[in-house]
C-alpha cells in the first residue's frame, strides 16, 4: 500500500503557484520523497526527490517540514502544460540491497486553467 | 541521448493468449522496472530486473513473467491472458542504487477482448 495521502483534485490559475500537499506520516529516517507527474496517457515524469532539505530545481521546489510528517510540491508559475496527476511517493526500499521500487498512490490531479 | 523506449504502442489480445512487450531502457541504466497501469490508478509495480536476475516481484501472479537481457533491455511476458489484464504497460530504466530515480518509457496500452 501506499504510504502517501493526497488530496484527489486542485485547481491552479495559469501563472500561479501551484502548491501540492503530500502526508507521509509513517515515513522513516531514511525513505526518500519523490515527486513523479504523469500526463494523460504518457509515462511518469520524475520532478525532484529529498531527504529532508528543501529542494528545488528547473522544475519545482519540494518543502518536506522539520518532522518529516509530510511536504509540499511547488509549481512557481503554472501553466497549462502543467495539467497532470502528481505522485507524491516515499520510496520502499528492503534495507542494504540497493534496489527500489516505486509504490504509487492514487495522486492529485491539478488542473491549470487559463 | 533516447529515452527509455517500449514497443508495441498498442496491443489488442483475445482472453488466453499470450502477450510479449519489450523495453529498451535509458542509455547507461541497467536496472528494468515494469508496471502496470489500470484505468484511473497509479502504477502498480510488477518486478525488476538487474544483471538479467528478478531482483524484486510486486503482488502480480505467475502468470507474468520476465527477462533481462545483456545488453540490459528487458521484456515482459504475460500468459494466459484475462480480460482484467488489460492496462497501460510501462517500464522504467534506472541505475542501481538507493537514490536514483526512474525514467519511464511511454509505455504499452494493451486490451484484452
């Protein structure tokens, strides 16, 4: 099961932040964060990952709070293209074999409107 | 640099069949991930393979099966075909390790009628 809850559905004004709350309250000490988006019909997309640093890149920003409990996805300027159902994951990983699998939730579709 | 490709695009098959989609992961990456898509859900995982070994299996029957081969494509084999089979098939290329992420190709939409 999905360790992950997220709100089913948000709404985004073009050129607004987009801000996209994920809850992982039973994560532990070392489980990463993923966002993945996944357009209609295409495969996911990795968006960025963390620990427990903020972080940010070409494509968004991930605020995870100081408990770990949960995180935020940031959109700083939506646009339309950005209409996608968003994955918020913790990676599960069996200890000390070095592989991962991904266990997706349900995710939030954000629809971008003009 | 190509992505992470799949082939077929689409496939229609008739319950009791058998079906074969194949994966060509992203240039460097030598870790294959499959899963399955149901209309409306988030992917399901299916199994990985690294150095042509199953290294991971998802809660999926034995009637899914796979192979990696050298040049690290990987391809996925279902038998016997149920009308609940039918899914958006996708594979995922990554490097082994606990913080690489995955790369997914577009996957294989397959109907089973």
């Amino acid at each position: 099961d999905a360790k992950t809850t997220q709100p089913p559905s948000m709404d985004c004004a073009e050129g607004r932040a987009a801000n996209l709350p994920c809850n992982h309250s039973t994560i532990s000490g070392n489980e990463y964060v993923y966002w993945y988006r996944q357009i209609h019909s295409q495969g996911p997309q990795y968006i960025i990952h963390g620990l427990k640093n903020n972080e940010t890149n070409e494509m968004a920003s991930l605020i995870i709070t100081e408990d770990r409990k949960s995180s935020t996805l940031i959109l700083p300027h939506a646009t339309l293209r950005d209409t996608a159902v968003y994955y918020c994951i913790v990676r599960d990983r069996p200890q000390n074999t070095g592989f991962q699998k991904l266990v997706f939730g349900t995710g939030t579709r954000l629809l971008v409107s003009p | 640099d190509a992505g992470v490709t799949q082939s077929p695009t689409h496939l229609i098959k008739t319950r009791g069949q058998q079906v074969t989609l194949r994966c060509s992961p992203k240039s460097g990456h030598d870790t294959v991930s499959w899963y399955q898509q149901a209309l409306g859900q988030g992917p399901q995982f299916i199994f990985q393979y690294y150095e042509e070994e199953e290294r991971q299996r998802g809660n999926f029957p034995d009637r899914f099966s796979g192979h990696q081969f050298p040049n690290y494509s990987s391809e996925l084999n279902v038998n016997a075909l149920l009308l609940g089979d039918s899914a958006l098939y996708l594979c995922a290329s990554s490097l082994k390790g606990p913080t690489y992420e995955q790369y997914f190709g577009p996957g294989t939409r397959l109907t089973v009628t």
